[in-house]
C-alpha cells in the first residue's frame, strides 16, 4: 500500500491507476460518498486541488497482504492537514474494494466533559 500513496504523491496517474481493479469500490462514509471503478478514483485523486503533499505514518497487513491498513497525513496549503485511515482489500495485487476516513487535523474541539482525563495531543 506504501506504492499506492508512493504513487499518489508523485501524481502517476497510470501507476495508481494500475494498482485499483477495474470495478473496485471505495467509500468514504464520512461524506456519504461511494467512488466506483478504477477510473472514478483516479479521477477523484487526480482533479483534487493542487498544494497538497502524503506522508505515510503506518501501514498493517494480513499475513496474505489481502486486508491492508494504511494511515497517511496530507498537509494541504491554505487547507490545514488531513488524516487517513483507509482499510484496502486487495487481490492479485490489486484493490478491490476500500473504506477510508479523512478528518481534518483539529478540525473539531473536544468536549468539555472530557476534559478532566484528556490532554492536548502534540501536532
């Protein structure tokens, strides 16, 4: 999965296109939105706004490598920085079907309540 956001990050449009299945299917529940088929999700990368840039934080697989997970940062110009966490089923080498979470760096406050047993994380 590493060669995935490797790819994404260089803008390969073609190489990342050559790791999705042609009828993968990839959600973001977040947003509600379902993107299908290899060329939606290129598509979706390749037309987001320029300034942005990846760094992959962690990477987990099944010992098969058919269950991946991936979390990125994606720090965005004038933006903010996002978070990842996408879980990947891949077969034959190639994804097939994916759920991701992105959230927004801070992009929400913490209640109050908890505050008695928590603590500002570093950034």
């Amino acid at each position: 999965m590493v060669e995935l956001w490797r790819r994404m990050e260089a803008r390969d449009w073609s190489g990342l296109g050559a790791l999705i299945a042609p009828e993968a299917v990839i959600d973001w529940p977040a947003t509600g939105e379902r993107i299908v088929g290899r060329s939606a999700f290129v598509a979706v990368n390749r037309e987001y706004p320029e300034g942005w840039s990846i760094r992959v934080l962690d990477v987990f697989a099944d010992p098969a490598g058919e269950r991946v997970v991936s979390e990125v940062e994606v720090p965005q110009e004038g933006v903010g920085v996002f978070r990842a966490v996408s879980f990947w089923t891949v077969r034959g080498g190639l994804v097939v079907a994916g759920t991701e979470y992105w959230t927004t760096v801070g992009g929400e406050s913490a209640p109050a309540w908890r505050a008695p047993w928590t603590r500002s994380m570093p950034r």
